[in-house]
C-alpha cells in the first residue's frame, strides 16, 4: 500500500512546491471587490463593477499589469446590504494583507459601516461620488476616500450652473429640492442652504419616500410651487417616476437638473419620451469615443476576457464610472510603487499613500487615453477629494451629451462644512487629526 | 443510552426546579458555554468573530426577543427592527449627552428606551388580535424609522442620518477588538437568555402562555390582560433593544435608519418560525439557520462550482444560494411546522429510548 502511494505523495510534493514557486516569482496585486450583481440596484452594479473589472484585465492585457506586477482580484456578493458587506469585507480582507488595491463598496451605508474598519486594517477605502463626504479632511481620515468629488460639492456646482444660466444671478428665484429621503438624499440639504443664503434664492425641499415609485402628491405640490428650477436627488426607480411625473404635470425639463446617480441610461430610457431634455450632473461622460472605453472594447473583448455579459453595456454612464474609478485606483498603486519600488505589490498602507498623492493631469489623462471622462485629480491630505468638479449632461432622447465644461462648486463654501464635520467625528472618536504640513 | 435519566433522583425542591433537570442537558450547557467563553476565543479568527459569531448572538437575542412576545404571549409583531433601531439610536444618543455613563448602563436604557416605546405600541393589543395586530405593529416599523430620519436631533444632525457609534470602555478598559466584543456581547446574551429562561417558567411566562392559549379563558382565572399584555411587549422590546445597542455598538460601528427596515423584521420572525416558536432554543437555532446558511451556501457553492469545473460568477452563486435557501426553508417546514426546535426535541425523545425503541 505505502509502495504505491510514496511516489504519488513525491509527485504531489513536487508539484505544490513548484506551485509556491510560481506564486512568490510573479507579484501580484490583489483587489477585494466588495460588489453587488444582485438585489435592488443590481443592474447598477452589472455595469459598474464590469467597468471596473474590465479595465483591470485591459492593465494586465495591454501592459502586462503595473510595472510587471499583475492585477488580481475576488468578487463577494453584497446585493447592497450593510451586514452583507460587512461579512464580505471581513472575507476578503485576510487575502488583502499582502497587497490591496481600495476597496469600492459602491454603497454609501456599507462604507459608513467599513470606515473604521478599514483604517484599523491599513486597507484604503475609496468613495468615488458617494460614502461619507466629510473624509475629503484626510487629516481625520486617513484610510477614507471620497474621490472626484461629493454630493455637496455636486450640489454647489450645479447651483453654479443655474446661476450661468441665468445670468449669474439667483436672487429671488425658486428652486425645489426633490430628494429620496435617506441618507443620500439628505447629504446635500446643508449645502443647498448655504448656497441659497449666499445667493438669495428659495429653496424648497420636498422628500419622497423610498423607493419613490409614487410621486403625485409631490408633483403637485410643485405645481403650486413654480419653481424655476428643480434640484433632483433621486435612485433607482425613483429616476424614472420623477421624469414621468415631471410631464404629466407639464414641468419642463430641461429646467430640472439630477445628480450623479440620477443620471444614467437606465433611468432615461425607462422613461421614454418624457426624459428629452432632462438633465443631470455627472463626473464621466458617456459613449464610446472616448478612446480606452474602445480600446478596452477592441483588447479585453478581442481577447474574449470582458466581464459584461451583455457588452451592449460598454459605454453606458455606469459602465465609464466604473472605468473611471479603477483608473483611479489603478494610478495610485502606480503612484505608490514609484515610492516604494516599482514592480512590487503593494500594501494597503502603501496603496494609501499614493491615492493620497494623486496627481492625474490632463497631460495624464491624455496617455490613458481618458480624456475628457473624468476631471482631473490632485489629491492632498487635506484634501481626499481632489477635483470637485462635474459636467452638466443632457439626455436628447438616446444619448447623454455633455452641455458644459467641467465645474467647480464653491470650494470656499462647502469645504469649511466638511472640516467641521470631521472636526466633531474626531472629537466623539477620540482621534487625534495629522498634521498634515508634516506628511509627505 | 446516551441520554437516559434512569438513575438521577430529585430528593429536593431545588433539584426539581432547576433549569435543566436533567444531568446531561446540564453538563451540556456548561460545556457549551465553556466552549463559547474559553474555546472559541482562543481558536477563532477575526472573521469568525466579526462577521459569524457576533451577528449570530445579536440575531439570537433579537429573535429571543420577538419568541417572548409571540411565541410566549402570542402577540403578532411586525417591529421587532424598529425596536432594534430604537435600542441602537437610544444608546448612542446616552453616550453622547450624559458625561461619562457606563457602557453597560447605557445598553440597559437603551432596552429600557424601547421597552417604553414597545408599551405604547402594545397598548392596540388590547383591542385587536392576530393579523389586526400584526398591522398595528407595522406601524410602529414605519413610524420609527420615519421618525429618525425625521428628527436630526436623534442622530446628532449627521447631515446623512447615519450615526456612528462611540468607544465602549467598562473599568477604563477599551473593548475594541472582535473578541473583546464577541466575549462582552456573549456574556449579555447568555445573562438575558437566562433571564428569559427563568421568566417564561416563573408565574409572569404562565400567564402570557394562558394569555396566548386563549385570553377569555385566562381572564377568567384572574389573569389581568392588560398588564400582562403590555410586559410581554415592554419584555420584548428590552430583548430587541439591546439587541439593537449591540448591533450598532459591536458588529456593524454604524448604522442608518433605514438599516433596520421592514425587511430585518421579517428576518427576524423567519428566524422564530424556523427556529420554534414560543422555544428559547428555537430562537438560537433560527438565528443560525437564516444568518449563517447563506454565509455557508456562498462560501461552499464556488467552492464546488470549481470542483465540478462549472462556470459560476458571483451573481449565479447568489441567485443560486436564495434557490437553495427557499426550498430548505419549506422543506423544514413541510417536515417540522414546529420549527428546528422541535426537531431537536424530537431527537431527544428517541434518545431516551435508543438503543430499545418499543
């Protein structure tokens, strides 16, 4: 019996060792996907996590991954529950202790409940348009993230927006805050007031309630409003409703302008002919022209590697974001290796590091063959946010076509409100903040 | 063989009434406590601590919870999440305006905070019964949660809802780590589960079991309803609350009103129904079915996907496990409508009987 069994043990000695061999000469950087492909907001994630996933094989395509060392990673279902994330975070975080990418959990409730987490495990925690707004003060925050921009900085862009078009002056006017009542719908209230102190004009709120597929009363009540503008916070089906409603009651809109997550093909096209000429903020444009959303169609596809199932989706909003944000992640673990030696994986305190030193110019931007999808980025310690700039989309009844350049809420304004806000999550935490003049 | 009590003689009344009358029930236990309190601890890892353990215990005493007051009382209640959000928002809201209040204190107001709440939820039961009452219950669920979201006041005026909870420090020692948590959450748990244990067998869990067997009839013998009703409902709320102290505080660090949606609810009385209503055990049992079997499914599904060579993304993974889930969910329920629970009972019987079934 042992006769038979020792050459067998031999070979299986030999061939795990060759194995560990093979793991340790190739480095490799892991990504912990904490993603959802089902659930409510499903079909979000579909393109979402497919951009992201897509651009990390098109690295490892093109280039052969970052400086040689190529990109891995390990998807866990969330379905957008907090408890859920939490578990996969846990998961995933054990294969995150020799190299990790930042971790996307694509869900404002589940990052809230990561922040923590993650900073006491050195993973860095990348909030790309959404999640907990006041870590833009990295000097509280040093793990958080909240890249491009935020919801108020969104919002104060947007405020800017209205302003140009009408002429660079508010005073007096109307404008209806329509927002899903939650967390997210709620994160840009103190924003909007602050701008309409400063620029005089009334800002009307009005919530609806989850999910939002019930809008009459609302409508109404903006009808007796005339506002000339309305500000719209809205998810999921809530998009499509508002749009519809929108026309019932005859309210133009081109005059009602959504934020980022109100934005996307999904919401428009379920719309119909109601949504022509409806508008929404975005931080990346949509389409094929820009040039690696199709070199990534000609390389990844080409290769049979793509993640979308139905690659009908390349070029949608959602998809491009997802892209953009694993452009981002992507360039601060290039960032961190010319820091810490390139060619080798790196930790999440490294990866940190370098998403804290960011500097994606648009000279950049044009080597990545991603101009004009996203804002350029320049991150600091103090500053985790690094753009604060959005485009103003138009939908013209197939395609999203940008109607502005890219814009800048009031900095000046919104900032100060993240700062005290960080200011009080330090003192009920007992953290004391960096002093960021000494880090570099 | 195993489990025969020939031979274990009662000659006082503090052996007949003790909790676990029988020898082996109780070298069980204690070995089972031994396990959670030294084995556990020394062998787990972090993720079994913050993603299994914990969720696992602070499910268990929600559901322990909702049993009191369905199982024991048989009041129908749709807001066991709501009392858990009261719970969690009750706390953070003590350790952030009284200076210097103990954590433990402040979990005990908590469960007192939503004990106050579940009374005045409770006062309908009086008047209405079964699915009615469900209703009324429901109630409660919306209204809660519209009410925090409401009132920036309850959550600190966080610009988004979400509250993120303080340090817990007891004698100056911070309880930061999963098993400091894991160890502080199983202590409470296994307190109030005794306490739980006691009550539904004292002349208090006699009357709400008279009360759900048929009110008139216990009205008659000189139950008062009223009181009886309203502290199955303070009862439960307390259980539910410091459930929801401990969901906040130990396992998720943060939470948001609508975290504890109508759907937690509906977990949580899933869990009850699976586990064995109007069963302490059953409580324990249900938790661990409904939170840990998709836990096992995901992690074990890719894992003979890849065995089998079969092409399983994450989303077939997860569509599949719901697949697998529902369908056990109404076989145990087609072979056991009494819940897990009962199962167990059942195992024990035969026990009794086993190797000489007659």
């Amino acid at each position: 019996m042992t006769k038979i069994f020792k050459p067998a043990f031999a070979a299986a000695a030999v061939s795990l060792a060759l194995f560990a061999q093979g793991a340790t000469a190739a480095e490799e950087q892991f990504f912990p996907i904490i993603g959802y492909r089902v659930g409510p907001y499903g079909a979000n994630g579909q393109s979402l996590f497919g951009g992201f996933i897509d651009y990390l094989s098109y690295v490892n395509l093109k280039e052969g991954g970052v400086n040689g060392v190529k990109m891995t990673w390990e998807e866990c279902e969330t379905e957008y529950n907090n408890a859920k994330g939490v578990e996969c975070y846990e998961r995933l975080k054990g294969k995150a202790k020799a190299s990790a990418g930042p971790i996307h959990p694509l869900s404002t409730g589940i990052s809230y409940a990561l922040i923590e987490k993650a900073s006491a495990d050195k993973i860095p925690l990348a909030m790309v348009g959404y999640g907990r707004t006041d870590a833009v003060d990295g000097s509280v925050f040093p793990y958080a993230f909240p890249l491009v921009t935020t919801y108020q900085m969104q919002a104060s862009a947007i405020v800017k927006f209205i302003k140009d078009k009408e002429k660079g002056n508010l005073a007096g006017k109307k404008v209806v805050f329509l927002y899903h009542d939650s967390a997210y719908g709620k994160e840009p209230i103190l924003a909007l007031e602050a701008e309409s102190r400063l620029n005089k004009f009334d800002l009307v709120q009005i919530p609806v309630a989850h999910p939002g597929n019930e809008q009459g009363a609302q409508w109404l009540k903006i009808r007796q409003e005339k506002p000339d503008y309305v500000i719209f916070w809205g998810w999921g089906v809530m998009n499509q409703t508002a749009i519809k409603a929108a026309q019932k009651v005859g309210f133009p809109r081109d005059k009602m302008i959504g934020s980022w997550w109100a934005g996307s093909e999904e919401d428009t096209v379920s719309a119909g002919d109601a949504a022509k000429g409806y508008m929404s903020a975005t931080f990346n444009v949509s389409g094929k022209a820009v040039p690696v959303v199709a070199d990534i169609e000609k390389v990844v596809y080409g290769a049979g590697k793509g993640n979308l199932q139905d690659a009908s989706k390349i070029g949608t909003i959602l998809y491009n974001r997802g892209i953009s944000m694993a452009i981002l992640s992507v360039e601060a673990i290039r960032k961190a290796q010319e820091k810490y030696g390139k060619g080798k994986a790196m930790t999440g305190e490294q990866v940190r590091w370098g998403m804290e030193n960011l500097n994606i110019t648009e000279a950049r931007l044009k080597q990545l063959g991603a101009t004009n999808l996203l804002p350029e980025v320049k991150t600091t310690c103090d500053n985790h946010e690094g753009s604060g700039k959005v485009k103003i989309q138009q939908w013209d009844g197939s395609k999203w076509v940008a109607v502005s350049e890219w814009l800048e809420g009031n900095k000046g304004l919104i900032h100060p409100l993240f700062q005290a806000s960080a200011k009080q999550y330090a003192k009920e935490k007992g953290i004391t903040p960096r002093d960021c003049a000494k880090e570099k | 063989m195993l489990y025969r009590e020939a031979g274990q003689f009662k000659t006082t009344y503090a052996a007949d009434q003790q909790l676990f009358p029988i020898r082996q029930d109780r070298l069980g236990v204690i070995a089972l406590l031994a396990i959670g309190f030294v084995g556990v601890p020394l062998f787990a890892s972090e993720y079994w601590f913050s993603a299994i353990l914990i969720p696992f215990l602070v499910f268990s005493l929600a559901a322990l919870g909702l049993n009191i007051l369905t199982g024991y009382a048989g009041q129908l209640s749709l807001g066991s999440a709501a009392f858990m959000a009261v719970g969690a928002y009750a706390a953070y809201n003590f350790q952030l305006r009284v200076e210097g209040i103990p954590i433990l204190v402040t979990f005990i107001m908590a469960g007192l905070t939503a004990a106050g709440v579940g009374i005045l939820f409770g006062l309908p039961s009086l008047r209405i019964k079964g699915f009615y009452l469900a209703v009324a219950t429901l109630a409660a669920q919306f209204f809660i949660v519209w009410c925090l979201t409401k009132f920036p006041w309850l959550s600190n005026n966080s610009s988004s809802g979400v509250i993120s909870t303080q340090k817990m420090f007891i004698f100056g020692h911070e309880f930061d780590s999963p098993r400091e948590k894991y160890l502080l959450v199983l202590s409470i748990v296994v307190f109030l589960s005794l306490a739980a244990k006691n009550m539904v067998r004292s002349s208090t869990g006699r009357a709400w079991m008279a009360v759900r067997d048929m009110d008139v009839a216990a009205s008659v013998i000189g139950i008062r309803l009223m009181p009886t009703k309203l502290l199955a409902f303070a009862v439960s709320s307390f259980y539910c609350g410091v459930a929801g102290a401990l969901y906040a505080f130990c396992y998720l660090g943060s939470v948001e009103p609508d975290g504890f949606s109508l759907e937690l609810s509906f977990r949580i009385l899933f869990m009850i129904i699976i586990g064995g209503v109007g069963s302490i055990l059953g409580s324990y049992l249900g938790a661990a079915f409904i939170l840990l079997l998709p836990i096992f499914l995901d992690i074990a599904l890719p894992f003979f996907a890849n065995l089998f060579g079969l092409p399983f993304s994450t989303a077939t993974v997860s569509h599949i496990q719901v697949l697998v889930f529902g369908s056990l969910i109404m076989f145990f329920l087609i072979v056991e409508p009494h819940g897990l629970a009962r199962l167990w009972q059942i195992t024990k019987e035969k026990l009794r009987l086993w190797p000489f079934p007659h």
